[in-house]
C-alpha cells in the first residue's frame, strides 16, 4: 500500500483547513445538547444539517419512536427523542460504508460546564468537543475531501447522526442495524484514546430498573400492614451486587435507588437502577439468570417486583473481520505517519449495535481526547485534521479496493 499523489493532495487539503474543522467543532459544543434536553437537541442538530448541505446529497430528518423510562415515583413515562441526522451518497455504488456518530452529550442543560475554553497546555476543554462533536467535525472534513478524489465515484455512504447515543441508543438502535445492514464496513467516531489508539474489542452493556412495589402504612399505628419497598429493594440491590466477582468479565453496577416517603410512612415505591457489562454473548445469559433470581430476593406478601430496561448493546468481539479491518487501518495510518494501536474496552457505543447488524467497524475514529463523561473533558486540537486524513484516506483505499470491503464484510459471516 502507497499514498498516490492524488491521494496526498487530498489530505494536505486537509491540514490547510485544520483551524476551520476546530472551529466548527467549538461552535457545535458551545449549544448544550443534553439527551434530554430537547431544545439544545434540535439547535445542534439544525446547525449540523446546514453544515453537511457541503455534500452531494442533503441532509435528512430520520423521525424516532419515544421510547420507555421508569420515574422516581415508580410510573412509566415516555421520553421524546428529535428526529436522527441522516446523508446518503451513491447508495448505488459497489462499495458501501456507514459513518455514524451522535450529537447528544452527557451534560443536562443545567450543567454548569456549558463552553469550550483553551488549557494552559493547548488542549480544548468543554462538553462534547471530544464525544463527540469534535468526532462529527471530523466526519464531514474527511467527506468533504474524499469528494475531490477521482475514486470517489466507487463508493456510497451512509451517514447517521443520532441525538440518543449517551442513553444507550434506544430510540436510534433500529436505524443503527438497518444502516449497518446496508453496509459493507463501519466507521464511528467515539475519541480515540488520548495516545490516539483505537478501541477495539469491546464488552456488551444494559441498563436496568426494577420496580418493587409495596403497601404503604403508617408507620406508628399500622407499620405491620405496611410492606416496605425500599427494604425489598436493598434486599434485591444486594443480590445484584453478589453477581460481581462469580463469572470473569461481568459486572452488575448499582447507580442509584429512587424512592422514599416521610419518615413516619411506610414506603411503598422503590426502583433500583444499575447497569451490566459484559463479554459475550453466553456471558449476557448467565446475567439474565442472575437477574432473575436476584429479584426474588425482594418476593414478599404484597410486594410487586417487576423488571425494566435491559440490555442495550450487544458485547462486540475481535473476530477475523475486525482483525483484518484494523490492520488495514493500520496500515493506512503508516502512511501517514500516525502508529495506529488498538486495546479492549469495557466501554460500548454505537459500533456494538453495527457489529450486532453484521458490520465489521472501527469505532474510535474521533478526535484525540480524554475524561469523556466528566467537566475535566479534553480534546487536542492538532488530532482533528490529523484524524480526518486518517479518514479520508481509509475511504479512498476502500473506493480504490486496496482495502477490500467485500471480503472484510465476508468475514463475518457464519462458516
């Protein structure tokens, strides 16, 4: 494999629009688009439609179904979801790629961590420019100058942007497995690691509430009429707790547990809220049993539990596929100079729902960054156009068959 002299000035045109990429990025984490903040949503979400009208096909609203939360008081309530970003290209050409990303962050529109500012050190720091709208700035420069390339007529792509990402993709999982059966290979951009290396196996995820109900009772005059929830439910976060440390690989994470009264009131609502990992597919069955047998730890006379939630993101293996996806990636970063490695994670994203699909992806293709999640998060401003060569330069191997989709995608299948 060889960088073409097309294929240079591809990328050098790249790294002269580098401050622009960066700019653009600070611009999209400036507006606070929270999962559940729905105006933030549908403000980043229309600058993003006007920033990618740059490409050949505009940019489409994908409506989502609202999907199911358990309140604090117990009641089942639904949460809206605004419309997915969607772009496809040439959905005619032999060579098919799916690019998604997500526009929601993890900051509730009351954070007090609402704007990018510069560090000391050079790195930007702010909510979102590394997960990762630093990632979708990426994304459109390195189809912006894929575009110029002679080879780009050999390939079509889907882009999916969706605003559910940080709640576990529930409204947006069904668009996730229709692209990424469509596909031929994946490419997401979650940041990279700070040292710039990728994720590559990763461990499955879901997120679970169990609901006990009981009877309330005063608790002076009546407390033996009274069956009391919250102690059902620590009966029952306590069994869940015990999972951890019994099968290699699995842990049953207790977040929080809703539910209360005053104190002379026996209470008669509690939910407990945790979310499992976990390696593999035989793995996510032994924790269903545990499940199981964890919730009747709270059984009682006239206590209800009940379960909610449950596994959002298949585990997402390094199998052949995947192996010959990332070495090929790899080696296209050799070409420019980057040293492309790759470690497990127990982390999940949107490339364990196109995994589970049958698409082989890199899921990791974002910005350079690091302390995702928290007020601390970081960016490194030289990885955004360093990121988008790596890109632009991954789709024009593809279009040209140096890299061979088709077989990477064969790879996947049952033998």
């Amino acid at each position: 494999m060889r960088l073409s002299p097309e294929e240079k000035s591809v990328v050098d045109s790249i790294a002269e629009r580098g401050s622009a990429i960066v700019e653009r990025a600070v611009g999209w984490s400036d507006v606070n688009s929270g999962s559940r903040n729905l105006e933030g949503l549908e403000t980043v979400r229309g600058l993003l439609k006007d920033a990618f009208t740059v490409l050949p096909t505009e940019p489409r609203d994908i409506p989502l179904q609202a999907s199911t939360e358990i309140g604090a008081d117990g009641r089942e309530r639904e949460q809206a979801h605004p419309p997915a970003m969607a772009v496809i290209v040439r959905p005619e050409a032999p060579v098919q790629v799916v690019l998604t990303g997500h526009y929601d962050t993890v900051y509730p529109a009351d954070s007090r961590f609402q704007a990018v500012v510069t560090r000391p050190d050079g790195a930007l720091h702010g909510p979102g420019i590394a997960d990762m709208k630093g990632g979708i700035s990426v994304i459109l420069a390195a189809l912006e100058a894929f575009e110029t390339s002679a080879a780009a007529a050999n390939l079509g792509y889907r882009v999916l942007i969706s605003p559910d990402e940080e709640i576990g993709s529930l409204a947006s999982g069904p668009v996730l497995a229709e692209f990424g059966a469509l596909g031929h290979v994946g490419l997401t951009y979650e940041p990279a690691l700070a040292d710039g290396a990728l994720a590559g196996e990763r461990k499955g995820s879901g997120n679970f509430h169990i609901r006990v109900t009981g009877r309330t009772a005063h608790a002076g005059r009546a407390f033996h009429e009274g069956r009391n929830a919250i102690t059902a439910a620590a009966r029952v976060a306590g069994a869940l707790d015990g999972l951890n440390g019994r099968r290699d690989g699995v842990t049953v994470n207790i977040a929080r547990i809703d539910g209360g009264s005053p104190l002379n009131v026996v209470p008669d609502i509690a939910v407990v809220r945790f979310n499992v990992r976990f390696p593999d597919a035989e793995a996510a069955a032994w924790l269903e049993a545990g499940i199981r047998g964890a919730m009747k730890a709270g059984d009682g006379d006239g206590l209800l539990v009940s379960q909610h939630g449950g596994f959002t993101r298949p585990a997402k293996p390094f199998n052949a596929a995947q192996a010959a996806l990332f070495g090929k990636v790899k080696a296209v970063g050799a070409l420019l100079g980057q040293d492309i490695a790759w470690t497990s994670s127990g982390g999940v994203c949107e490339g364990n729902n196109l995994f589970a699909a049958g698409l082989p992806n890199v899921d990791t293709l974002g910005v350079r960054g690091g302390d995702i999640h928290s007020e601390s998060e970081f960016a490194w401003p030289d990885s955004f156009a360093e990121r988008a060569q790596l890109s632009a330069l991954i789709l024009m191997k593809l279009a040209s068959g140096e890299i061979d989709a088709r077989g990477i995608r064969a790879l996947m299948e049952p033998r």
